[in-house]
C-alpha cells in the first residue's frame, strides 16, 4: 500500500528535505503487533526507502521494549518488537 495523499507529514517534510511542491512516495502503515522476531511489512515503495520512522503506539507499560530495525529492501521493511509492543511504520 503506497500513500498517495497530500498529508500534514508529507507537506512539512517536502519543505524539509527539498522536494515542495513534488509529489513523494510515502508507506503509513496500520499498527503492527510485535512477533519476538524480525517481521517483514510489505511496504509497495519499489524501492528501498530512503527514510523508515519505527514508532511504538501501544506496549505493556510495566516492561523495558526494544523495536529494531533489520536491513530494510525494495520489497519489506523488517523490524524486531516484542510481543508486548505495538508499532507504526513511515517510510519514504
């Protein structure tokens, strides 16, 4: 799934990085439930992303939790969160 639309994010970030007012490829993912292990989500940019933002939106407020990111490629972004975490993915 690439995210297509004109977003507050992608707006503040053309300005950013030198592309305003040119349209970017950009994956928002859904919450992600942690496995234990490397997950791949596939992220639709043909490409390997240039930025990836790993963001924990829920997790068991007792634990410490770790979300690591693996070699990102054209097709997945791989990242390792507990089972305790959930998380969000942008990539550009």
């Amino acid at each position: 799934m690439v995210n297509q639309a004109r977003t507050p994010l992608s707006v503040a970030l053309d300005s950013q990085i030198g592309v305003e007012g040119k349209d970017i490829d950009a994956f928002i993912s859904g919450r992600i439930a942690g496995t234990g292990s490397e997950a791949d989500t596939a992220h639709g940019l043909g490409r390997v992303p240039s930025i990836v933002i790993v963001y924990a939106v829920q997790k068991d407020i007792t634990t410490v939790f770790d979300l690591v990111e693996g070699t990102h490629d054209a097709t997945n972004i791989k990242v390792d969160a507990e089972t305790t975490v959930t998380y969000k993915i942008i990539a550009f």
